[in-house]
C-alpha cells in the first residue's frame, strides 16, 4: 500500500506490502527504527519470539531527545511485547504503542507530522 506524507522535512513511510517498508521511497526489507529527524537505522531483531529488552532500550538512544513515544510494529499481526521488555520505557514514563506493522506506518506518520517525539520499532519477520 502507498502512503503519503504532507510534511517533506519529515523521514516517513511512503508504503509498504509484504516483507518490505519504503521509507521516502526507499524499500527495505529488514526490521527498522525510525525517528521523524531522520535517525533510520535496521533494528536488529528478525522474529517476535526473539525480542529482548535490549532492543526496546537501544530505542531511546536513537532519538535526539527521549521520546514520549513508541509505536511498535509487531508484525503482519498484532502481538504484544510481555511486559518485563517494556520496564526500562516505562520507568522513563515513554509510552509504548503495540499495533500490527502497516497500523505503526500510518500511526507514525500521523504524529511525527504533528511534530511528536515518537520512534518507530517496525518488526519484518524473515
């Protein structure tokens, strides 16, 4: 699906499909982290079932600023992280926003374009 983005000074999710996420018209086939300044870097972890807390923590050192939030792709299907992964982000009061990946596209484009401190963690299970 192609999304589009008002806002050009953003990095944001210009489409998506099966096993890719284009990010301004680059496609990418691996798991990501995004931030709206432009920090895109892969996010090292390739299947649900094999995420750590270190990979919800490395979140917080992309962005310039702390986040106030994190909207994470599970997946194709939505999948929630069990809590013990999220305790780092919670006692820093970030919040975490759980939601099938092509939802995290279009919710992350929605706040970075109001100027939100969010992260994108979108998972591409290989």
């Amino acid at each position: 699906m192609k999304l589009h983005s008002d806002k050009l000074d953003i990095q944001s999710f210009t489409g998506y499909g099966d096993g890719w996420i284009a990010v301004n018209g680059q496609r990418h086939s691996h798991s990501l982290m995004l931030t709206p300044k432009g920090q895109l870097q892969p996010w090292p972890c390739s299947r649900f079932e094999l995420l750590e807390t270190s990979h919800f923590n490395m979140l917080i050192q992309l962005a310039a600023e702390p986040p106030e939030l994190i909207v994470f792709g599970s997946g194709s299907r939505l999948r929630f992280a069990p809590p013990a992964l999220l305790r780092d982000l919670m006692a820093q009061r970030i919040g975490v926003e759980t939601m099938d990946t092509a939802a995290a596209c279009r919710t992350y484009n929605i706040l970075a374009g109001e100027g939100r401190r969010v992260v994108a963690a979108l998972l591409l299970e290989t």
